[in-house]
C-alpha cells in the first residue's frame, strides 16, 4: 500500500460497503476496492485482517482498520490521517 492508501474490502450487495463507497466517493478519497465476492482470495484476506466475516473491512495506511464501521468512524479516522 501507498503512504496515504485505503484499501476496502466488500460486496456489491452489501448496503454497508455501499453506504462507505459513497462516502468516500463524496469526499474525494482515494482507495483501492477489492470485491469478496469475485475472489475467494480476496474473502481470506478480508478475513484474516479482521477476524470476522463481517464486511466491509477498511484497511488505512497506518495498518489499522475498521469492520463495518459507522460514518462518523470512518471521518474521525480519515480527519486522524489528515487526509480530510
């Protein structure tokens, strides 16, 4: 991952990945979306960083993550990496 990278994993059913997709869509970050449902690969690794099966998982460049986090989780956390 890049300096400032977010990686998020989920699921095109999934309202939680979409609600997260949209916000960092409307604030203008960048972040690589790996689909869980394209790749059992990509559900492992979802997994194996989070613990749980629970989607989505975002991954942030200081190595910690959030699983299905709220809104207001991922702004604190993105205001924390002075990325907004």
């Amino acid at each position: 991952m890049l300096d400032n990278s977010i990686q998020m994993y989920g699921a095109d059913w999934c309202r939680d990945c979409l609600r997260t997709k949209r916000q960092l869509d409307g604030l203008g970050i960048a972040y690589d979306y790996i689909d869980v449902e394209q790749s059992a690969d990509a559900a492992d690794a979802a997994k194996r960083i989070s613990g749980r099966t629970n989607i989505p998982v975002v991954v942030y460049a200081d190595g910690s993550h959030h699983v299905e986090p709220s809104n207001a989780d991922v702004e604190a956390k993105l205001r924390e990496l002075q990325l907004i």
